[in-house]
C-alpha cells in the first residue's frame, strides 16, 4: 500500500524488479563488456536501477496512483506464475546507431506479454499519454555518450559479436510501483507500492 504524504504528481512506472542474485549476477557480466567496449563510450546504469520496466506511466498526480494501486494489485494477483531467463545482448534502435544497451529475456515471454498488455490497458485511464511502442522485454544496462560515428560503429560491432549465454533465471514474485526523480546524477528510483504475483494462478 501507497503510504507517507506524496507531493501533487510524480513521474512514475511499473517494473519487476530484480532479485539480489541476479543483480550480483550482473556485476560481473557489466565488469567483463566494459573491457570489450570503446573506453568511455557508454554511461552505465547503477546497477541498483536496473530493472523490466512494464509501463511508464510518467507524471501521475498522487490522488490518480493511489486509484490505479488496487486495480493493479488485482491483475497482478490473477497473473499466473512466470520464469524469466536473462539471455542474450542487444541495442536501440539499431546496430548501426546504437543509443541504448540492453540484455534480452526469454522463457515465459506470452504471460509476462499478457501482464504486461493488462497493465497498460488498465493504467491508460490516468496516463498522460498512450504508450504507442511495441513492448521488447529487456533490462537496460548503458547508454550512449556524445561519441563519434565511428566509434558508435564500434559499439554495435560489439553488441553484434557479443556471447554471453544465459545469465540467470528467477521467478518475479510482485511488480512494483515505482517513483522516478530526475537529476543531475540520473534518475533515482523510490518503491511505492509492491502488488504480489499470484503463486497459484494458473495459465
């Protein structure tokens, strides 16, 4: 439950964050491509930020997120158990002109596709605007500095010749409701609320 006093509207999402093994799983793997990429081509996200964003729902006034709590929390409580495998190295919007690094997801993609269009259809009603991007479920892990064509080449040559295999797999136990506050150091992410996964749903 949404609790402390909130201000007037905030910049919000919906994530499935991730347990702390796969986290210390990352660790290593960000350690190993910061040797394989251009130096100082990318920003890297901390590794606390990383997370499968689900909505973006941006600036929500507090009155519209404590409304749009329980019908979350009653999708997330008819969502049948999910197994997600961390898989897999890719780029937006594409290899020729990466902006943003990301690691793919496979295994249960069709529920988690369904969770996810359920939670936008639902959550439309208070958003700001629509979200008209197709979903890709990825974990964003760095983003593009200011660099040059070439060495942006060079960052997608590396994406494209990158073999991690799997790195983990966990089962989502909720889906979190969170607050994003900019500033000069990046965005800072604070949990509002946490809406559990049905353990006994069944697709």
């Amino acid at each position: 439950m949404i609790k402390g006093v909130l201000p007037p509207s905030l910049r919000s999402f919906v994530a499935i964050e991730l347990p702390q093994e796969i986290r210390d799983g990352l660790r290593a793997t960000r350690e190993q491509l910061q040797t394989e990429f251009p130096k100082e081509s990318l920003r890297w996200v901390p590794l606390e930020q990383i997370h499968l964003t689900l909505a973006f729902l941006g600036d929500i006034s507090s009155d519209s997120l404590r409304e749009m709590e329980p019908v979350l929390e009653k999708i997330c409580g008819a969502c049948a158990p999910l197994r997600l495998c961390l898989e897999g190295l890719g780029c937006f919007p594409n290899l020729a002109r990466p902006r943003v690094i990301w690691l793919g997801l496979t295994d249960d993609l069709e529920p988690l596709q369904a969770l996810q269009t359920q939670i936008c259809q639902a959550t439309q009603h208070w958003c700001e605007r629509a979200e008209e991007r197709s979903f890709h479920p990825h974990l964003t892990i760095a983003r593009l500095r200011d660099v040059s064509p070439r060495v942006a080449r060079q960052v997608g040559l590396t994406v494209k010749d990158a073999s991690l295999g799997s790195l983990g797999e966990w089962t989502p136990e909720a889906v979190s409701l969170m607050r994003s506050t900019l500033s000069p150091k990046g965005a800072e992410h604070e949990l509002l609320s946490s809406m559990s996964l049905s353990s006994s749903a069944q697709s």
